[in-house]
C-alpha cells in the first residue's frame, strides 16, 4: 500500500474582512497517497488556493491538523516549516514566479542551492529535469524568450528540483489555451510515474480532470472535500 504523503483532518480557516469574519474552510478532511494526482475543484472564492497555501504552511489554520510526510506541520518552528517546503514540496503558480535575470537552467537551480547542493550537482541535476521536460534546447535561453507552454513547464522542473514528496499546483494551466493546457496536465500528471511524486492540483477546467486519480471539490465555500470526481 502507498503510503501516506498529505493528510488534513477537521481544518478550519477564517478570514477577518472589515467588521466580517468569513469562513473559507470549514472541516476539510483530505487524505493523498503516494503517487497520487488529485485535483480540487470549486467556483472562484471557495478556498482552493487557501487549501495549498495551508499545506504548504504559509497560511496558518484554525483549527485542525495538516500532516505532510507524516510530519503535523501545526507544531512546526517557522524555520522546520522552510525545511519541509524546500524538502518535501514543490509548488507550481500559475504566473510562473521566475526569476527573469536569470536563465531556464539557473532558475532550476536556485532551489537546490537553498539545500546546500554543490554547483556540479546542482547543474546536472537541473539538466536533467529540462531534458525530462523537453526543454534542454531551451536552457540558456531567459524566461523573456520562452512562449507559455515552455514557462510553464520550467516552472514544473523547478518545483521537481529537490524531489518533493508532493507538488501542489495552483491553477497551473490557467493562462494557456485548451491544447496546451491538456499538454502541460497530461506531462504533470505523468510525473508520479517518473518520479514517485504525488500531486494536489487546483483548477477550474473541467475537461482536466479526466487526467486525475481522484477528484475533490469544494462547494460554495462550505468546505466538504468530496473523495470522488462527479465530473
């Protein structure tokens, strides 16, 4: 049996707007195995990108447990948060995030220096990556020079450089149109397979999700994750 790479039990998250509080999460329970591709579906303003940013430990929850790699990150220092994102997470944005002064190649290996890999080690491996990719044509060449498509997939060698347990994905085919989109989701959700990741994406396209192991969702913001894909 796979293990267990993400578990959140009874979360609960809030947000303070004005004299209001909003609930965005309200008792989510999510369980992703090794190797799994799960997609999270819901209207704009339901919490999808909420449920990465707490994985991930950027925002704090209210209520409840996160455990990533077996690890409650609720009880974590803010320094062994930094250490399980760089160690065991990947993350993929929407809008790229890249470095623009620098290169595919040294954008790749920005990551695995922040773990102490050596200069040789940090190249070859991010070589590699942009060859698994198809980009290795495209390493020496700036982020301004790339079309869509190829931003993106560096953005998924980047998040795959120090070999996370899982990658969470937030709306990472939302600037491209359908043809490209179903290239870049059919290539992510191919990674588990090469790489023994696992993948908690967010997106709002439907068509998508026929390349998931499972689907979940979250309704009107109420917050029930659904371990099923009604699409």
């Amino acid at each position: 049996m796979n293990s267990i790479v993400l578990k959140i039990s009874n979360c609960y998250k809030s947000f303070c707007k004005s004299s209001n509080t909003v609930e965005v999460l309200k008792g989510v329970e999510l369980t992703i195995k090794q190797g799994e591709t799960v997609m999270l579906l819901g209207p704009s303003g339901s919490g999808k990108s909420t449920v990465l940013h707490v994985v991930a430990g950027l925002t704090p929850i209210d209520k409840g447990t996160i455990e990533v790699c077996g690890v409650n990150i609720s009880e974590c220092t803010e320094k062994q948060m930094l250490r399980i994102r760089r160690e065991n997470i990947g993350f993929i944005f929407q809008d790229f995030r890249l470095l623009k002064g620098l290169t595919a190649l040294e954008n790749v290996m920005v990551p695995l220096f922040t773990v102490g890999k050596k200069y040789i080690e940090a190249e070859s491996r991010s070589k590699n990556l942009l060859k698994m990719l198809e980009l290795d044509h495209r390493m020496y060449h700036y982020p301004k020079h790339l079309s869509g498509g190829e931003l993106q997939r560096l953005g998924i060698a980047r998040a795959l450089a120090n070999s996370p347990q899982i990658i969470l994905a937030d709306e990472p085919t939302g600037n491209l149109d359908q043809k490209l989109a179903h290239g870049i989701t059919k290539m992510l959700v191919s990674l588990p397979n090469k790489t023994d990741t696992s993948i908690l994406m967010v997106t709002h396209n439907q068509q998508l999700t026929q390349y998931a192991s499972r689907c979940v969702e979250l309704v009107d913001g109420c917050l029930k994750a659904r371990e099923s894909c009604i699409y």
